[in-house]
C-alpha cells in the first residue's frame, strides 16, 4: 500500500526553495490515489510535459544597469489594483490533501494579497471560505479579491444559484471554465471529501451501455454540456466581471468577447483533459491580436517559476494562474505552505525582472526575450 501518509509540517522545511521543492515533498504528505489524481494528465502526458517544455524553450535577454529604484510588480484587474500578476487557479476537492483544505488556502491567498478562485468543486462551502477568508483579512490588514469558478450544472438554475451564492458571500468575478465539461474521471473521491456546494443537485451520470452506439454522447453528461449560449444567459446574469476559463484558439476567443467575456484565461486545465493540445504560452500571442487591447488575458498551466511569468507577461498576458503548486504546498505545510510557495514565486518575479531590466510590468515586453531561430 506503499509508505504511510505524513501529516504535514508546521513549520516550512529548510529545504524548500522553489515550487519544485513542494512537489517533491508533498508526494509524502498525500494518499497515493488522491497523490495520482492530483499530479495526472490526460492519457500519455503529453501536453502536461509540453506544459513545460514550452516555457523551457523561451530564453530571456538578461538587460543590465536598468533603474529599478521604483520598481513594483503592481497591477490592475477588474479595476482592483493587485500587488502581482499572480493568482490562485481554482482547484478542486483541496481536503484531498489537507484536512483544512480551501480554507487555509484562503487564508494564505489573504495574508499574501493574492486573489483566489473558488471552485464549484469545493470541498468546504463558498460561504465559509469566503468567511475565513474576511476575517483573516481583518487580523492582518490586508486583503485580496476572491473570484468563483464557475461549472455549468445540468439546470440553469443550479448554476444560476451558485453565483448567487458567490455574489452574496463577496466574490468579485466569476471565472465560467469550458473546457471540461466532458471528460472523463476515474477517481472515486473518499470518504469525506465532497462537492459540499452541490449537495442535493443532481448530477449528470457519466456511465453509458456498454452496447450502445455512442459511449459519452448520448449521456446527459454530453446532452447537458453548455454551448455558446450558455456564456450569453450567463452574461445577462450578474454584473461581475466574467472570465472564460479554458480557451486556447483566436476565433474562441473572439467569439467569447463578442459574447461579453471580460476576460479570459488561456488554460488546458494544466494537461488533464485532452492529450496532445497546445499550451496556452503558445497561443499567446496570437490570441492577444485577435481581441482587443483592453480585455485581460491570464494564462495557466505549467506555471511554476517567476522568469515564467515574465515570459509570459511578454507574450502579452496580464497575469498568471497557478494550479497544482497550491496542493503542493498545502499538503506539505498548510497555510504557511500556501503562503510560502506564494512568497517564493513572488521574489523569483521580482528577481526576473530585475535581470531583465524591467522596473514594471508595462515594461515587460518581447525585447526580453530572444527572438524564436527560424
Ligand atoms: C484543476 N483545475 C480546475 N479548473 C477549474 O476550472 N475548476 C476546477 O475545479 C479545477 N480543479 C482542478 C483540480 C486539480 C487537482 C487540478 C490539478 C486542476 C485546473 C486548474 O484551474 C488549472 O487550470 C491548472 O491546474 C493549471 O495548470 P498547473 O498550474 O496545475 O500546471
């Protein structure tokens, strides 16, 4: 049954020194099959690596002597001023790996002024990490935005009830991920571990007749699947800004904005849904032309180090999700972990741009790095 669940540090082990660090640890901290649905991807790997080697193959242009006696990593998104391009992605089920789960993450994200999605798949209600959220910020003084991602549910008034609910407890944006919601999941969650904020809701199955002509498309898991005009109801709905989580190609992305999309965030779900796809930093730059200079792009997926982030602030984003290193972090140091791993990615962007001479983010722009061989 392979070696026993560690219960995590509290306190940061001195070895820790980049988000590669946690990972490494945090393969003790959590039950092998939770440790597996955690760390997969979609059949072979393939985008998940190539997640990686894509920011791999970009090099920097170091640039010295830059005058960086005013430098700051601030930004602004949804006119709320930001103290980095950096935010939480929204991760599921995230007592899988700390009995805390999203609440310590809120807390950390509040100490450390870094925004959070909240995931439908929650496991501790919207309510109560928006609540620890609030009150971790009034202990510390400071405080960042909570944003809710969004799932379609079967019914628009199962959805609709969730932004309500995200609404009320002090969400600042809904985040409507598309990209996943047809796929496939093998893991059997265990005892414990639930989608509290679903609870009642029926869910659509995702078993078919073995005999049957088609394997997911007649289910109700395909039959429910939004389509675009799901993002125009949607739209009509609430007032907060709206990001569409999952886009990878330039005529999505028209479409979404044309359709009301504030934002959007340039995701493969970090490699898990469908194998073989492009990695966001790679359209990039082709989705940034095709959608007006004023509508945000954040990407995820592979994120894992501060020179990416100036890699891809370069290539046009306004700011950087980050995924799995929140588990990471979590299950080997709880809150502090969160905090720490936050911390780590904040200074290895300070530190990038300094090397490349770029005081602020404005600053940041292809010159830093060196032009693709043709
Ligand atoms: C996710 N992701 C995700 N996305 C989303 O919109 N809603 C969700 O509930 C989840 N849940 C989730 C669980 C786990 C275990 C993982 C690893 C990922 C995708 C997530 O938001 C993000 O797109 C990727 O994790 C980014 O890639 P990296 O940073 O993990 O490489």
């Amino acid at each position: 049954l392979g070696e026993p669940v560690q219960p995590a540090h509290q306190r940061i082990p001195a070895d820790i020194l980049s988000l590669a660090d946690y990972e490494r640890h945090a393969v003790h901290h959590v039950e092998q099959a939770a440790w597996a649905h955690v760390e997969s991807g979609a059949d072979q790997g393939i985008t998940l690596a190539h997640n990686r080697a894509a920011y791999d193959a970009l090099r920097l242009l170091p640039e010295p002597l830059a005058d960086l006696r005013e430098a700051h990593t601030r930004t602004t998104l949804f006119g709320r001023e930001l103290i980095s391009p950096l935010l939480l992605a929204p991760v599921a089920y995230q007592r899988l790996v700390h009995a805390d789960g999203e609440i310590a993450t809120a807390r950390a994200a509040m100490a450390m002024q870094i925004p959070m999605t909240i995931s439908t798949l929650a496991s501790h209600l919207i309510e109560d990490i928006a609540q620890a959220a609030r009150s971790a910020s009034r202990e510390l003084g400071r405080s960042a935005p909570l944003w809710f991602q969004l799932y379609s549910q079967p019914e628009r008034d199962t959805s609709l009830d969730l932004v309500r609910r995200a609404e009320a407890a002090g969400c600042e944006a809904v985040v409507w991920t598309v990209d996943a919601s047809i796929k496939r999941s093998r893991y059997p969650l265990p005892v414990g571990v639930d989608a509290v904020n679903l609870r009642g809701n029926a869910q659509p199955r995702q078993t078919s007749d073995l005999m049957s002509e088609n394997i997911l498309f007649g289910t109700p898991l395909a039959q429910q699947a939004p389509r675009w005009d799901e993002l125009a109801w949607l739209r009509e709905q609430t007032r907060l800004p709206l990001a569409v989580k999952g886009i990878l190609s330039p005529a999505a992305a028209v479409r979404a904005v044309d359709m009301g999309a504030d934002a959007l965030v340039l995701s493969n779900h970090g490699g898990r849904v469908l194998d073989g796809v492009v990695s966001p930093i790679e359209v990039l730059p082709a989705i940034r032309d095709a959608v007006p200079a004023h509508i945000p792009i954040i990407v995820d997926s592979g994120v894992r180090y501060g020179t990416d982030i100036v890699k891809a602030v370069a290539l046009g984003a306004s700011a950087v999700m980050i995924g799995r290193p929140q588990l990471h972090a979590l299950a080997t140091a709880g809150m502090l972990g969160v905090a720490h791993m936050l911390h780590m990615l904040r200074a290895e962007l300070e530190l990038a741009m300094a090397q490349t001479g770029c005081a602020t983010l404005a600053q940041i722009s292809p010159r830093v790095l060196q032009p693709h061989p043709r």
